[in-house]
C-alpha cells in the first residue's frame, strides 16, 4: 500500500476503528488510485476528459460508500469517502472533482432532501454506477451571488418548464441528471432545486469549456434549457427553499474538495521525495541542500495542518446527516466544512507550487508528475465557494448573531 496514504490511515485509526470491510475497502482503494493514474496521466497531457471515471468507481463499488444501506450503500464513515477521494487526489484534482460531484454532493443530498420515490429512482441506480449527476447552480451572471440567477421557472399545466443557461457545471456535458436551480417567474424570491433528466426534450449543452487552465481531465460545460419540462415529483427539497437544498449540498461538496486536496499534497509529497534523491547537482542530490529540504519540510508540514480540519469536518458529517435541520449542527458543519475546505485547498496549492519548484524547469509541465498537481489545486481556491466566500462565512460564525454570512 501506498506509504502516505498508509500515514493518513494510522492517523484517522487514532479517532475511527476500521471494521474489516473498511480496511478491505481501502487496499482495493489504494490499487484501483494506482491503475486509474496510469490513463489519467495520458488524458491529462492531452488536455482531456477522462472517460475512465465512472468506470472505475462502478468497478469497485466506491458510488455507495457513505450512502447507508437502506438506499443501496455501503453504509459507512464518511472519514472513507474522505480517504477514498484523497487516494485518488494523487495525480490530479480530475477524480476528485468527479467523485465530489457525484458522492459528496448528489448522492448525500438526494439522501438527506430527497422523496421516497427520488431515492428509488435516482440514488439507488447512482449507487450501482448507472448515473452519473452534476449540480448546476453557477450561471453567467450569478456565481457568489446565487441569488442573481436568471435561470427561471413557471407552472404550466401541472409541470414546471424551465428556460435558462448555467455556467462551468462538472459533468455538465456528460451527465445523465443535474440537480439544477431555478428561479420561479411569477415570484423571482423563490428558489427551486429540481432533477431534470438530460436525455429530455429541452436540454442542450450549450458548448464544453476546453480553455480551462488546468482541470483537463474533468469535463466542464454549459447547460442550457429551453422549455424543458420537469415532473412535480422532480422538486428536491421544498418548492421554494432551494438554496437551503444549495448550501447544504455544498457544505458536504467542500469536504470533497478539502479531501481531494490532501491527495495533492500527498502526491506533492511522493513526487519531490522521490526527485530530490534522484536528481544531482551540484555534485550531490538535491535532497541534501538544505534549502530543499525546507520545501518537502513545508509540504509535509502542510499535509498535518490539511489533515486534522478535513478529518474533524468527516467525522462530525454524521451528526449533521442525522439531523439535516438541526441549526446548530447545520451551523457547526458549515463552519467545520468551511476552515476544511479553505485550509486545505490553500496548501495543496502551496505544496503543489513547491513542488514545481523542487522538480525545476521540468516541474514546469504536464511530463513530469506535479505540472497537473499545480494546476488543478488552483480551482479548489475558487469552486464551490471561493476563499474569500469560505472567509465571510467562518468571519461570521466567529462574530455571531447579526453577522451572519450564506447558509
Ligand atoms: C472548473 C470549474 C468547475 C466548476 N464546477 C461547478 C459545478 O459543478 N456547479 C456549479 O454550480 N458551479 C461550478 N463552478 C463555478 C464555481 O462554483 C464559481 O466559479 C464560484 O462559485 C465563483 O463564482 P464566480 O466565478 O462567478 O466568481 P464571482 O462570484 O464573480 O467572484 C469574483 C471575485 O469576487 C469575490 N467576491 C464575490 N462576492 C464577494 C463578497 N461578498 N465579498 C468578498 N468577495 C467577494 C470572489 O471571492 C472572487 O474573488 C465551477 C467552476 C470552475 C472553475
């Protein structure tokens, strides 16, 4: 087994007894991460889409991990989808993202909002690997701000029809459903979370972001919607209080990204150990001039102070899950996602700059194994919540009632 991800497992063994399925889980983890790097690899340098995502997490049944079994899942610790998505976080932010978008966010919010039927008919078939799903809140003019959205919504004959186009939604071109939000025309303060069906007469995919800086392997795309129809039954969460639906969803969304982002230090990590006793200058290795040194110090220093946020945020998501309207724990979970998501995603972006700096001009590309590491780890400072949205939020639950941020 891979030696750092080993670390990370003794680390959470101190707070979690892994049952024997658990440690099983993770073996088949740490082989199905290795075998994935090899084609993420060669789809990275080619700047695209991984088709091999959803495959490998079918393959080896990861859809299901935190999903309880009542639903089709695996029923277990969060601290394993956690582990899991930071295994995978090794060679890019591409998996992660995927997994994050479908486990973290689809799946625990169809789980925590959703009808009977919903469960039924969309969380079990993701569970077996048969859909995959995005969650398109973002548009144009309304990305912080989600409540300047334009993407509207009106009653007619018993349905709803939606017209509108949302921006840089992961998987937005390859999804089978999209948790999609929506404005209601006759009373533009009501938000509504609705699961439309992307093989639907209405849909459209606008065009696929290519220009992206980094990210490559992930597909990125631009939805649109034109008079597309949605069941009653397609109403997630409340009509009305979508952006309850929104933030919670999100809260869990951060966690995968917080996770994914240990992946990248850890990769970090692995690559500029490796390089610094491999490569000589100056008539020695690299590792023994000490001002390199000091860059895998700092990258392994961030990996400790990354770790403890994103693992303490995973093991109080059950609390959460059991009572999703519980406010002081919907609050607690905000905040702990919050200091996880901001924390991490900013050293995985320093280790990763580091780590170029370790590899010299070769870490300046997509050849040597940090380039995507580099890359990548600069969007987990902007999606799903930017820094400065993560800062207003954990500012807020510091200063208390009166200043309350986005929840
Ligand atoms: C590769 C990629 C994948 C993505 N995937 C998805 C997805 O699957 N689904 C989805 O819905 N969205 C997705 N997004 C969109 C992402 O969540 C948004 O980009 C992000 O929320 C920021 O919105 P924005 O880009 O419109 O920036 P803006 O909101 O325009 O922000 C610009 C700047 O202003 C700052 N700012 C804004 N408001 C405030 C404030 N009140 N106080 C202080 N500073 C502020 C921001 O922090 C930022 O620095 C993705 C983005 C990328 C790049």
């Amino acid at each position: 087994m891979d030696k750092l991800f080993m670390e990370s497992i003794d680390a959470v063994s101190a707070y979690h007894t892994f049952s024997r399925e658990e440690s099983k889980l993770l073996s088949v983890v740490d082989k199905a991460a290795d075998d994935f790097a090899i084609g993420e690899f060669e789809h990275y340098i080619n700047k695209e889409t991984n088709p091999d995502m959803q495959k490998v997490v079918k393959k080896n049944n990861l859809f299901g991990i935190p999903v309880s079994k009542e639903h089709g899942g695996l029923g277990m610790d969060m601290l394993m989808a956690v582990l899991t998505n930071q295994r995978f976080g090794h060679v890019s932010l591409g998996f992660p993202t995927f997994f994050d978008v479908n486990v973290f966010i689809a799946e625990l919010t169809l789980q925590r909002w959703g009808t009977a039927r919903q469960k039924m008919r969309y969380l079990r078939s993701m569970v077996k690997g048969e859909r995959i799903f995005s969650f398109a809140l973002t548009e144009p003019e309304a990305g912080s701000d989600p409540s300047m959205m334009k993407t509207e919504y009106e009653k007619r004959d018993g349905r709803f029809v939606l017209n509108g186009t949302k921006y840089l939604i992961t998987n937005g071109s390859i999804a089978d459903n999209m948790i999609v939000f929506a404005k209601s025309k006759s009373n533009p303060k009501d938000i509504t979370a609705f699961i439309i069906d992307t093989n639907d007469k209405g849909f459209g995919v606008g065009m696929k972001l290519k220009e992206k800086l980094g990210l490559f392997t992930s597909d990125t795309a631009m939805p649109v919607f034109k008079n597309l129809e949605v069941s009653p039954d397609d109403v997630l969460g409340t009509e009305g209080k979508g952006l309850h639906v929104a933030y919670s969803a999100l809260m869990s969304g951060r966690m995968g990204i917080a996770s994914g982002c240990l992946g990248v230090i850890e990769g970090s990590l692995k690559a500029v150990t490796a390089r610094a006793k491999e490569r000589v200058q100056h008539g020695k290795p690299i590792g023994k001039h000490q001002l390199i040194q000091r860059h895998i110090a700092e990258i392994r220093q961030n990996l400790e102070m990354a770790r403890w946020p994103t693992y303490f945020a995973a093991m109080r998501a059950k609390e959460y899950d059991g009572e999703p309207n519980n406010p002081s724990l919907r609050s607690e979970m905000d905040l702990r996602t919050s200091l996880a998501k901001k924390i991490a995603s900013r050293l995985a972006f320093e280790s990763a700059d580091r780590a170029v700096q370790v590899f010299g001009g070769f870490g300046y590309s997509l050849l040597s194994p940090v380039g995507a590491l580099f890359l990548d780890s600069r969007v987990a400072r902007i999606y799903e919540g930017t820094d400065e949205i993560q800062e207003l939020k954990i500012a807020s639950k510091v200063l208390g009632e009166g200043f309350e941020a986005f929840s």
